[in-house]
DNA sequence: GGGCCAACATTGGCGCAACCAACAATACAT
DNA sequence: ATGTATTGTTGGTTGCGCCAATGTTGGCCC
C-alpha cells in the first residue's frame, strides 16, 4: 500500500470555507433529492417562494428576488408553466414585461415543496440543540447578510 | 409595477439550508475565482493537498482521500501533469496502480494556492470576531463529521 | 492451475447551479 | 429625437458531483 486512506487533508479539516461547502454539499444532497422526489429542483422552489411572498411579478423582478439569472428564470418558468404552477401573461402598462402568477396548483405544489424542506432542516441539523441551531443560523445571517450587503 | 424587489423571500430568509448555501454559494465564488486567477480549481487543490499531506498514492486511494470521484481524479491529474505539478508512474509492485507523485513544482503551486485560500477565509469571515469564527467552525465541524459517519 | 470476483484507471455521459454574451423589442430621460 | 436601460429570450460555458461500461490486473478459493 502506498499511503493515503480516507481521511480527508489537514489543512482542509480546519478551513471554515472546506466546512462550509461541505455542509453545503450535503444539504444540497438532501434538498436535491427531496425535490427531485416532488418533481422540482432549487429553482422552482425559489420562484414559488417568491411569488408567493410578493405576488405577481414580473421575470426580471423574480430573478432579482431569488438571485436568480435572467435566463435561468425563463427556464424554469417555462418547467413550472407546463406543470400548470404558474401563469405567464404579457403585462398590458408595459409590454416589456411578463406577469408571472401563482395558481392554486402552484401554491399547492409549494406547501409541498415547505413540507420536504423543513423535514430537512431536521435531518440536517440533527446533531445540533436548538441553542446550537439558532447559533448556527444568526452567524450564517450575519455572513450573508455582509456580503449581500458589500454587493 | 407589480410587486417583487430584491428582497429574498421570507421562507428562504431563515432557513438554516438555504443560510448555508447562500454563503457556500459566496464562498465558492471567492475560492473560484482566487484558483481560476492562479490557474487552479478546486478538484486540483484537494489533490495536492492529500499528495503533500500523505505522500505518493495511487489515484483510486486520492479519491478516497477527497471525495472525489475516480473519473474526475483522472481527469483533474491529466491537467495537473500537464502543469508539471505532479508525475504519474505506473506501480511496478501493482500493474493496475498509478503512482502519483507531487513534483517540486506541485509544492510551490500548493503553497500558492494555500496562501489564495486563507487570504479567502479572512474576507469570508470578515464580519465575525475570533470567537464567532470558532463557534462556526466548531459547529460545522459537527454537522460535516456526523454526517460523513452516517455515510 | 483454473476460474471468479474485486480493485484499478479510463472513457463518456448526465444533471444541477451559476454565469455570460448577444439580440430584438420596448420604455424612458434629456 | 436620440441615446440609454430594461426586459424576455436564446444559446452557450464552467465547476462539481454522480453513474455506467470497459479492459486490465491481483488475489483467492477450490
């Protein structure tokens, strides 16, 4: 044998960034296939969510909402549209512009979309109390709360 | 105008998944694009790392190492060989092995991908004291380490 | 020794997330 | 009226994480 088992490298164990995208690797693991599961992916729960909170709302609006790019957002409209989540019509005061609506269907599909994700928080957080998880949430807050802002 | 500026949605706002991939998104950013500015990515910095920290392996062992999968292993060797970074030998001792060894220019590239990366935690953590960035990291430590035994 | 299964390197492919450049149409400001 | 910005859309690219198939080689059992 030549060396090398499966520990992971030092100087990665201890780098906040490694840790990070890490936990964050696994998180995506877990919402991945409990989307996937539903029929959706990151995106469309993002949209959902923001329609839901904003109402209708145009594309470039939606995009900015969810840190979304533009083009991504059409993509996902278009899968959300052909599940019937969503309405796209053109916005009369400006003919720029899509009103993208939320229909029954949709908010019906994001109450769903709530149910595995919150089931996930659990799954993830797990080995946390509940001191530790809102510790853990006001830091990570706090992080992208600065660099949303520095932006 | 119809609704919807630039405020993520409220549901996304506390979500401890969401938190942790907004700042791995950010991190990811950072880290991405200090490697790509010294010709790097993440896949090569990983392997030099487990090569300086365990000596020559064989790919399959490097994998392990860094979770990373066989067939990227291959291709991330490809290009760090084709940097001069890192020799690859076939195992006289094991014709199925390649040996891979970190070459005097691989030290130096790690080095400088070392110093890119904690340049990196510092603007990540900006806005946390000392005693902040322990908590995070310790409570990230803790999720990544239950998570990888319930591998 | 023959036969079988496991491990290895490699190729090729997939999906998701994030991003960028270009374009035509429309709105708006000066 | 002319230029600038915004909007939706198309069509890419990259990184990362996976999975399947292939051919070679080792180790083991009988």
């Amino acid at each position: 044998m030549t060396t090398a088992d499966a520990r992971t490298p030092a100087r990665l164990r201890h780098t906040p960034s490694w840790l990070i995208s890490l936990v964050s690797a696994h998180s995506h693991r877990l919402v991945g296939a409990g989307f996937a599961a539903a029929g959706a992916r990151g995106y469309h729960y993002r949209l959902l969510a923001a329609l839901d909170e904003y109402g209708p709302s145009s594309q470039a609006a939606l995009g900015r909402a969810t840190a979304v790019d533009r083009s991504d957002v059409v993509a996902a409209l278009n899968e959300l549209a052909a599940q019937g989540f969503v309405d796209r019509t053109p916005d009369p005061s400006d003919r720029r512009r899509n009103i993208v609506t939320l229909t029954a269907d949709g908010t019906r599909h994001l109450l769903e979309l709530d149910g595995v994700l919150t089931g996930i928080q659990e799954e993830l957080l797990a080995p946390l109390s509940p001191a530790e998880r809102d510790q853990l949430t006001g830091l990570l807050a706090r992080l992208a709360d600065h660099h949303a802002k520095s932006r």
